[in-house]
C-alpha cells in the first residue's frame, strides 16, 4: 500500500489503527469498540485511557457520523490500497446479554 496520511481523528488512541466500530465512552473519547471493550472488561479498568477520568457509564454509543467519515475516506482512497471498513454488527443489549447468562445457568 501506498503510504497515505491518515486522519487523525480516524485513529484509535488504544489499537493505533483505524477504527472500524467508533463509539464514544462517557468521557466524550472516541474509541474503536473492539480496543475500549477489551480494555474495559479484560483488566477491570474503569478509567478513560486518554483522560484517565473514570468512566461513570459503561455504555459505548455507537458515533455513527465518525463511522460514515472513515468509511467515506475508505471508499475515496481505494487506488490507494485502503479497504472498505464493512458496517458492523448492532451490539448485543444489556437484555440479551441478561437472558444468555440466564438460559446459560
């Protein structure tokens, strides 16, 4: 691939990668959802890994304007080697995640 500068902001601040699934903590940082989840639920963190405030809600909402960008990008830089992120999967609901340990009991 050809070297391109990626935007900044298309980066996640744990991976160092593009984001493929951006979603924003509580702290109002952007992060792809398979790094913060790991680095959430793997250590038992509960702080921002950039603010290193604590994150008061463990929910991750989807930034799906950042996610069109990076797409966009993808798609406008193509000749360059750069792939299409696909469109991930909805997230699984506290709900579904409550029956599934129910039904796993």
């Amino acid at each position: 691939m050809d070297e391109i500068d990626v935007p900044p902001f298309f980066i996640c601040p744990i991976s160092l990668e593009i984001m493929k699934d951006p979603v924003t903590v509580s702290t109002g940082i952007t992060y792809d959802r398979a790094s913060i989840e790991q680095w959430l639920f793997s250590g038992k963190n509960t702080a921002c890994p950039v603010t290193k405030q604590v994150i008061s809600d463990s929910e991750l909402v989807p930034n799906h304007t950042l996610r069109r960008l990076i797409q966009s990008w993808c798609t406008l830089n193509a000749c360059h080697g750069v792939e299409r992120i696909p469109t991930p999967k909805p997230p699984i609901s506290k709900a579904q995640i409550t029956k599934l340990l129910d039904d796993a009991k």
